[in-house]
C-alpha cells in the first residue's frame, strides 16, 4: 500500500515550490533590473561624455570670442592708423594741436592724389608741413609727431631762420586706408 504524504510533508513541499518559484521570481526582477541599470549607467556615461564635449566647445567658443575681441580692437587701431577720406580731419586736427602744444604756427598743404609709397606699395597721401616757432618748439613738434597714432614717413626737411623765428618746411607723407 502506498504512502500518502502527511500533511506536513505537503507543506513543505509546497513551501519549497514557493521559495523556488519566489528566487526565481526574484532572479528575473534582478536581472531585469540589472539590465535596467546598465542601459542607465552607459546613458549617464554618454552624457557625461556629451556634457564634457559641450564644456569644452564652449570653453574654445570662449577663447574665440576672446581672440575675436582682441583681433577687433587690433582691427580698429589698424583703421585708425590708416585714415581714410572720413577720417582725415582726424589726423589734420592731431598735426594742428601737436603744433599748438609744442608752441609752433603750422600750415598744411595736401597734394591732389593719393600715390603708391616706392617701398611698400601702399597708399600714401603727401603733404607739406610749414612750421613757426622757436628751435626748441620745431623739435617738440618732431618729438610729438612721432608719438601719433599714424605712419608717417618723413621726405625732406629744411629750415630758416628770420628775425629770430624759425621757419621748418617738413615734406611728409602720411599712409591711408586703400579705399581713401
């Protein structure tokens, strides 16, 4: 005759079956999850990644920007070293208060055309500079004149001396924009 399983010997089986089905249950969440978890984990990384790759454009759109604000101020220097048709009143006020504050009369005379400097082929604008003054006041105004903002190239120079006034007829050139 066969044995019928006591009740106890059911239980326990059925609170095996439970437990087994129970790990395997939780077997599959862990793994689920942990899956979950790598997908989250490789997506944080790729942001990350992205986020340093963003920090650092920004960091090189910064250093541009630096760079593009300094070339601009260099720029503008260069536009106001080289006059143009607008602007030469600007430099023919600099010769007039040069002249003023060194103590000398002055007349400038402009040629008509601009011509091609011999050496650099740049665009240069000719002019005669006739000064009054003492000796002393012609060489503040030399001193000054090489201390404004502008290339000027110096062709000829010379001097008289009447009644204790010293006449000084400059011959110069003063280099302007291209487009002058």
């Amino acid at each position: 005759m066969a044995q019928q399983p006591s009740e106890q010997k059911i239980k326990l089986a059925n609170l095996l079956a439970g437990i087994t089905i129970t790990g395997a249950i939780l077997i599959f969440a862990l793994y689920f999850v942990n899956q979950k978890i790598d997908t989250l984990s490789r997506n944080l990384i790729n942001q990350k990644i992205e986020l340093a790759t963003l920090e650092n454009k920004e960091k090189l759109i910064s250093d541009l920007n630096i760079e593009s604000e300094s070339l601009s101020k260099e720029t503008q220097t260069i536009e106001n070293i080289l006059p143009t048709s607008e602007t030469i009143i600007n430099f023919i006020k600099d010769l007039e208060n040069t002249a003023a504050k060194t103590g000398n009369k002055i007349t400038i005379h402009f040629d008509e055309k601009i011509q091609a400097d011999q050496q650099t082929g740049n665009q240069m604008l000719n002019f005669t500079v006739n000064l009054e003054g003492t000796g002393d006041s012609t060489k503040g105004f030399l001193q000054e004149l090489n201390k404004l903002p502008y290339f000027i190239k110096v062709y000829g120079m010379s001097e008289s001396l009447e009644q204790s006034v010293v006449r000084t007829n400059l011959k110069l050139g003063v280099f302007v924009d291209e487009n002058f």
